[in-house]
C-alpha cells in the first residue's frame, strides 16, 4: 500500500479532503501533517491532523513514497530542496501561491486588477504600508524569490485548480521541470447532492457580484458595468466576509449603495456553507471580476443551478469554462443591456450543468485520484 503524507495548511477545504481521500483508503494510506503549534481555526477534523515541529519534517518524509503539498505553504519553502529525492512531490496549487506569491514579484505575474480596481489600491496608502510590511515579513520568513524558486525545483509533479495554470506556470517561468498532473478538491457531499437534483432548472431573480473583499474581485470595475442597467426589483449581494480588508469592505459598500440603494446587500458576515448556498440558490445572475482561478466551486455550483454566469473575456477561468463546452457571459460584450439580466434557458442551462457535472462526478474524481497514485 502507497504511504502519502499530506502538508496542510489551516484552511476549511483540508476537512473535504481528508473525507474524499478516504474513497481510496483501501490502496492508499494519507496521514495529515500541520507544521506548527497554533490552534486551527478552519480544520475541525484535528484527529486527524498532526502538529509537527519544522525540525522534524525531513526525518518524517523519509518514511513516505509521496507528499502532497496543499499549496505551497504547506511546508517552509527552505525545506522542501531538502527533501529525499526518493520520495515524489506534488504540489497542489491553491492560487495565491502562484498568483501573489513570492513577493514582491509573483510567479504568475498577469494583470489582475481591473482600472477602478487599480486606482483604488494606488490610493490607499495603508494598504500599501501593509503590503511593504507583508513583503519585508515574507523575506524575514525565507519566504522570498530565491527561497520560492528552489522550492519550486525540487517539485516532481505540480496540479493548478484548472490544468491551464500549469501553462501559465511555464510561461512566465520556462525552466520549470515539474510534471503536470490534474488533482481536485472535493466535497464527498456534493456526490450526494448531485443524485437528488433532476431536470428542474431553479432561475433566482437576484444578483452575486464576486467571492470575497480580494481584490481581485474587481467589485468596483463590475459596479460601473452594472449601473446603467434595469436591476429592477432584484437584490445584488456582494459576499465580504472572506479575508476581510475593513477599508476595502467600507469602500465597496459605500459605492454599492450609492448606485444600487436597497437593492445592494453586503454579507460581512461569515455564512455557513448551507446559508451561503441559500443566498446562491436566489441568484439566477453571477457577475465575477476575477482574472485569476479564484472561487471555482462556487462557480461549478452557479452552473449547476441553472445561473448565468458572467466572466472577463481575458481571465483563466472564462477561457476555461469555454474550452469544456460551458455556456459563459461576456462582461465586457454582454453585460450592457438590460436583457442581459435575462435567464438562461433551460436548454443552456441543463447543458451547463451535464458538464460540470461529468468533470465532478464520484467516477471522474476517484480516477484522477487514481491516476495520481498511478504516478508514484
């Protein structure tokens, strides 16, 4: 039996993964690893975690045929050249690793901010004292660009959310020698989930704009395109509760309100996953400003309840979505009407949802699951 050490970071997506991992528990041993002694705020499965002490790391790898790095923060970065070349590295990319990391200049260094966006962010001169501050910690922390590239190099087989971000990794950073490989995050519930929704197309009246207070959401370049047209007697709902930035958060609220009254609605606080799904359930249009991978499973569970979702023709994601057969909006093209607050037929929608459905099914995962163990 194959013996993988996962290095995990404190985040709500570990729990999921523990469970789906365990499918395959019958070829497969996972054994869970948190470098560190701070007390987890996301993970609630801790049995199952272990803290490890960083001077331990080395000597606990040895005993593995593999590691799974969720994210590149899994492990120190000046660990990760030291580890034995005979066992496999697999680093999993979450987004930020690639896309702000390292500091000051990313790996993946494309345009993610959108005008309005970028003149915000210029202007707020905290921010930018904390960003410098962040930057000078994140050498302190050898976690900069010489510490991140020899990290890199020492990676056998590299998975991005999306299998285009392995591109965008070898563009901007040519020698990278990793392998691709297609490893995903999953929720064992959505299997579930999937056997109990039929050909009903649920069309909510109300609007999402964005995941979270990230930048990269591009609230206030969306805000522009939006307010000229009809929102009628719709609700527009902004999530800003994940990773919060209060001076962004008073900002995008100030300016949804401005243009959009009582029909703008923030949600600060943190839903739960079966609240936050009761506010998705409503929306029948999905706006995202992102240019990153960034919120794909929200996006797959728009799709697959009938939404419309709306994307920049220039990010990753739109280009994704439309390389699979996935039936996406233009913001720049469509978002300009009136009508483009319109459903989607049913024909569109169901078709969306068939695919998405066959690239998250409990066979499909557990295969590329499979294959990934095929490589070890």
């Amino acid at each position: 039996m194959k013996k993988i050490a996962n290095f995990v970071i404190d985040e709500k997506f570990i729990d999921w993964q523990i469970d789906f991992q365990d499918l395959t528990k019958d070829i497969c041993q996972h054994d869970y690893y948190f470098v560190g002694d701070k007390n987890f705020r996301f993970i609630k499965n801790k049995e199952r975690v272990k803290r490890i002490k960083e001077s331990d790391v080395l000597d606990t790898i040895i005993n593995y045929d593999a590691i799974f790095l969720h994210s590149l923060f899994g492990l120190p970065f000046n660990l990760i050249p030291k580890i034995d070349k005979s066992v496999k590295v697999f680093w999993f990319a979450w987004g930020y690793d690639i896309y702000n990391n390292p500091t000051p200049k990313p790996l993946v260094n494309i345009n993610l901010y959108h005008p309005l966006t970028k003149r915000y962010i210029r202007s707020d001169l905290k921010g930018l004292i904390f960003r410098f501050l962040m930057q000078t910690r994140d050498l302190i922390k050898k976690r900069g660009w010489n510490y991140y590239i020899r990290a890199i190099n020492r990676v056998d087989f590299f998975s991005g959310i999306i299998p285009e971000e392995y591109d965008l990794v070898k563009q901007f950073y040519p020698t990278f020698s990793a392998q691709q490989t297609d490893y995903s995050y999953c929720n064992v519930n959505h299997f579930s989930q999937i056997e109990k929704i039929n050909d009903n197309i649920s069309h909510g009246e109300d609007i999402i704009i964005g995941n979270s207070t990230a930048y990269t959401n591009n609230h206030l370049d969306i805000f522009e395109s939006l307010k000229n047209i009809d929102v009628k007697y719709k609700k527009i709902f902004v999530p800003l509760s994940y990773s919060p930035n209060p001076r962004y958060v008073k900002k995008i609220e100030d300016k949804g309100m401005e243009l959009f009254g009582n029909s703008f609605i923030a949600l600060t606080d943190f839903l739960p996953i079966d609240k936050y799904n009761d506010v998705i359930n409503r929306c029948g249009i999905c706006i995202y400003g992102m240019e990153r991978q960034q919120g794909m499973g929200g996006i797959y569970l728009n799709l697959c309840n009938g939404c419309k979702v709306f994307l920049y023709e220039t990010s990753i994601i739109y280009k994704f979505c439309k390389k699979i057969g996935v039936k996406v909006f233009s913001i720049e093209k469509d978002l300009n009407k009136n009508n483009s607050l319109e459903p989607l037929s049913n024909e569109v929608a169901l078709n969306n949802r068939r695919i998405i459905f066959e690239k998250t099914s409990r066979d499909y995962m557990i295969n590329k699951l499979n294959n990934i163990y095929n490589l070890i």
